[in-house]
C-alpha cells in the first residue's frame, strides 16, 4: 500500500534536511506518495500567508506530514507559526527522543530517554498582555482587586494555564509511548513546590493516572533537581512528561546529552475532528548560517523520518532506517562538520553525502 504524506521543505536548511529524510524514506523501499506544501517564510513571500490553507488542508487529508524548520515572518503578524499549526491541529504532545548514538563526540555513555513535552497549554498559551497596553492595566488592577497583590504598571503579563484535563491526556499519552517503546518508568517533571495552582494540578493528575499503571515505576521531579540528574547520570532516566515550557528546554538539554542538536529528531502528535494527525521534524531550527551550503547535519530529519514510519505501520523499515544512521555514525567516516571532533584528522562531508551513505546502508 502506497502511503501518502505530506512534506513541507520549510525554510533555512529546512529544503537540505527534508530532502536527506524523504530520500532515507524511500531508500527503506516503502512505497510514499509525497504531497508537497508551503509553510514559513518563503510561503509567506510567495503566497501572504505563512501557513496556507491548503498545508493545513493536506496534513488532515494525509494525517502525517514530514516538516523542515520555519521561520515566521516578523510583518505576518504571527508569533510563531509553528505554534498556530500545533495549535490549530490541537498537536498537544511533543515526542523528543535522546538516544546516543556510538561514534558520536560526548562526554556521555549510555543515553536513551524520551521527553514527552505538552505541546498547547501552559507557558505557551499564548495569552499575553504587553506592558503599559490597556488590557494589561486592567489586569493588574484585577490582581490587585483579587489577590491584594501589587504589579508594577510597567510589567508585561504572560498566562500560564494548566488544566487538568490537559494534564490527563498529556500524562496517559506519555504512559502509552512508553508501552509503545517497551520502557519501564516514568519521571513527571514540575516546579509544584513554588506554582501549586498549575504544576501542583499537574503533578497530582500525574500521580493519580500513574497509579493506575503499577507495572510502569513512576517519580516526580522538580525541574531544576531534574536538570542536575540529568547532566549527571542521564542513563537512569526512561521517559519523562512535563509541562510545555520544561519540556521544551529539558529536550533540548537532552540533545546536548547525546552530541548535538543537529541528531534530535521529533514528532507533533494530536488531532482535530476525530483525525489523528502528527508531524514529524528534526527539533533544530533554521540555522540560517548554513542555508544552503550542503553542511547541515541531516540526522535529526532522518530520524524524524524513521519515527513516521513507524507512526504509519511500517516499523520494521523505521528499525531499520535507524539502524543505517546508527551504522554511519557508529563508522564515522562519513559525518557532516558538526559531528567531527576537533582531534580527529578525517575531513567531514555534506548533507548529501552523508544521506547517500545512510541509503547506501539500507
Ligand atoms: P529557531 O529559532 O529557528 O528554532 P535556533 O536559533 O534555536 O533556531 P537553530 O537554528 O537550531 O537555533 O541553530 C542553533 C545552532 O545549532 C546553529 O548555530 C547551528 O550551527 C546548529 N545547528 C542547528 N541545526 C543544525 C544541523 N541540522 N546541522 C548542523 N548544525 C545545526
């Protein structure tokens, strides 16, 4: 059966990384229907719209896509156009896998976490008031009306909100991919010491869910505490759940933990009107600098490419695309410039050859 997907090159060294994934994909042998779409700012300059109707349209009739980086214009008016496709495909689970991979240049042995990020509400609710803005007076005489609490009148006001039903579907989500992925434990991360209305509902919701999964260990975390444990002994942890913000920045740290950023690939899973959708992209950004100049490392694309695979019922090819990269890695001759240590005498390649030996592995 021909699969079809949705493939946005984005911006930046988003052409270059997609293109190395779509032809890691093909390499597996199965057979994709490729539907390609506009998002970012080269769709806004061709099209005024950052995020034409019709990707929107071709991630819901496909249900997956395969995304390059964006960059959001700073006339569309937008804040980010990654978060209004999450939001307006309610995509409210961030999957960032942390697996290190021998070969690769870091200090740590055995990582092989997965950080499951809330990817809609809290810190990125995008409710904000800007300082001195008629709204924002009338929130802090609010404030200071409710709570008896004085903020200065030249704050800016950003809203965290966590529901607890948000806090259920993230938390029984993370629960099943670690089913999916054969893992043991679960860590929630929080800061409910300190933000007891949202991180605390948050927590408690995790710890009532856990219960029900015995057989899965469960532990909370404050968040700083889990930062140091995870530069520490990255290897005791398994899959982690956490609140947006948190999640954002600890699966960042866990692309650090395993060599780079340029290695961490990802998935947007959610869904609106019964459709399960889900967008998979490397977790890097647009790194301009290296736009075009065959340098930037496709790994984390390829890996995100392996992930849909294995989304769209083909698991075996997913097994055995990450297989390849783990073998390239693993021999090393054949790495883009990000991944060569400063001692080592061998010169590195491009984006193109390095995705030629990945395929030629499969
Ligand atoms: P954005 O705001 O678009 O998310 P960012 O500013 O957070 O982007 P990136 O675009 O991810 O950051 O780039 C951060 C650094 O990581 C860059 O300096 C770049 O050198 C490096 N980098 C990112 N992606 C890659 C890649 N695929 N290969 C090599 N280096 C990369």
């Amino acid at each position: 059966m021909t699969h079809r997907v949705t493939l946005i090159p984005g911006d930046g060294i988003g052409p270059e990384v997609v293109e190395a994934a779509r032809r890691a994909v093909e390499a597996t042998g199965v057979p994709v229907a490729w539907e390609r779409r506009e998002m970012g700012a080269g769709a806004y300059a061709r099209t005024g719209d950052p995020l034409p109707a019709a990707t929107v349209a071709a991630i819901r009739a496909t249900r997956v896509a395969l995304k390059g980086p964006v960059e959001t214009p700073v006339t569309s008016g937008l804040r980010s156009v990654n978060l209004r496709l999450r939001r307006e495909l309610d995509l409210y689970a961030n999957v960032r896998p942390c697996r290190r991979y021998p070969g690769v240049p870091s200090v740590y042995g055995d990582v092989d976490l997965v950080v499951v990020r809330e990817n809609v509400e809290g810190s990125y609710s995008g409710i904000e008031f800007e300082m001195g803005s008629v709204a924002a007076k009338e929130l802090i005489r609010f404030i200071e009306e409710t709570t008896g609490r004085r903020v200065r009148e030249d704050s800016g006001l950003s809203i965290k909100t966590i529901s607890a039903w948000g806090s259920e579907r993230i938390v029984r989500f993370a629960i099943a991919e670690a089913r999916r992925r054969g893992r043991r434990r679960l860590t929630a991360g929080h800061k409910a010491n300190i933000m007891k209305t949202t991180d605390g509902l948050f927590l408690e919701v995790a710890r009532r869910v856990a219960a029900e999964h015995p057989d899965l260990a469960f532990e909370d975390r404050i968040i700083d505490a889990l930062c140091m444990q995870l530069v520490q002994d990255p290897g005791r942890f398994d899959v982690i759940v956490l609140p947006n913000l948190y999640g954002d920045i600890v699966a960042e740290l866990g692309a650090g933990l395993i060599g780079g950023t340029g290695l961490a690939p990802g998935a947007h899973v959610g869904g609106v009107d019964g459709l399960e959708l889900a967008v998979f992209e490397a977790t890097h950004g647009t790194a301009p600098h290296l736009a075009g100049r065959n340098r930037a490392n496709p790994v984390g694309a390829i890996l995100s490419g392996a992930m849909l695979l294995r989304h769209i019922g083909e698991a075996e090819a997913g097994d055995r695309l990450e297989a390849a990269v783990a073998d390239v890695l693993a021999d090393g001759t054949a790495v883009t410039p990000d991944l060569r240590a400063p001692e080592d005498g061998r010169p590195a390649v491009g984006t193109v050859a390095m995705t030629e030996a990945i395929c030629a592995r499969l």
